[in-house]
C-alpha cells in the first residue's frame, strides 16, 4: 500500500525501462513476474490498483538506456474542465501538461 508516487523499473537487455505513476491515497501496488514465450522465459509485472466508485492514474513508461538516469522526476494527475491535466516534472525542472479529455488530447510546455 502506497499514499506516495509509485517508481518501479524493469531491466533489460541494455535497456531499463522505467514506470512512473501519479501519487494517490491508498494505491495497491505488486510486482512480480509471469511467462512470456515459455514459462522458463519470464517478464516483469506491476499491477496497481485504486478503490472508489471511479479509480484514475496517469503513468509514464520510459525506456532508458542501461546505465544512464532516466529524465522524469514526479507525475502528477488532477481533474480539468472536462477531463483530467496530466503534470510531468523532468530532472532538468521543465515540465509538461497533458490536458485529456474524452474529445481532445493537448500538450503544453510553461
């Protein structure tokens, strides 16, 4: 159980990909792994789970190249006019805004 921003990364071959996901009261969170052509080859998991009449959560999916620090720092979700505005704050203290709504998707950089 988690009221913090959840960060998990899955290694790979020369690459780790790394999963942000926006801060929330009482999120579940597991891991694990589970068969991917066999079951002797194996895929890492994450399932995150949020309880309510409605459970929303923005994540960001970012491959990074073995070794070298991955750009996003914090992601952050609230609700908009008629959707949501999806914060992404980066480790160089730019950010980004993703206004989403069921119509519409926009991009924004302050």
């Amino acid at each position: 159980m988690s009221d913090d921003a959840i960060r998990a990364r899955f290694n790979d071959a020369g690459l780790v990909t790394h999963v942000t996901i926006n801060a929330l009261e009482g999120t579940e969170v597991l891991t694990g792994d589970g068969p991917f052509r066999s079951v002797q080859d194996r895929v890492s998991l994450i399932r995150v789970t949020r309880r309510g009449p409605a459970a929303s959560f923005a994540a960001v999916l970012e491959p990074v190249i073995a070794g070298q620090t991955p750009a996003v720092t914090e992601v952050t979700m609230a609700s908009g006019k008629d959707g949501y505005d999806i914060g992404i704050v980066l480790t160089d203290g730019k950010s980004l805004t993703i206004t989403w709504s069921p119509k519409t998707v926009s991009v924004s950089s302050p």
